[in-house]
C-alpha cells in the first residue's frame, strides 16, 4: 500500500537517482505490519473524519515510525 498526497510529483533529473535508490535500500529488510494493525489504525483514523485515502496514508506514517522506535 503506497501512501497518497496531494503534492505535486517530484520530477527527477538525475539520471542515476534511480539506481542511487535502489543502492541506498539494498539489503534493508522492508517493514512489514500485521493486517490487523493496519486495520485497526486505519478504522481509528476514518471514525475521526478522515477520509479513506488520508486515513491510509497517515496510518503508514503512524506505524512506520512505531515500528522504527520499537513502539507497540
């Protein structure tokens, strides 16, 4: 699931950028969440309002940096 914004794409005019990327990630293992945490975030956030998209997008940034900070 990527996250969605509303921000402009970044046009990338380095022509090696992408393969700086991949280099930059190669061999970091990727975060992985289990559905029902993802679920439940995603629920918390549309019972306030939010909308689906915005729901998803903030509960991705919400548990990324749980699991960064070994928060459960």
């Amino acid at each position: 699931m990527d996250p969605k914004t509303n921000l402009p794409e970044r046009q990338i005019n380095d022509s090696a950028a992408r393969t700086k990327l991949f280099f930059d990630t190669y061999g970091k293992t990727p975060l992985q969440f289990n559905a029902t945490e993802v679920d439940a975030t995603i629920g918390f956030f549309t019972g306030r309002g939010f909308s689906q998209e915005a729901a998803q997008s903030i509960s991705m940034s919400v548990l990324k940096q749980a699991k960064l900070e070994n928060i459960n």
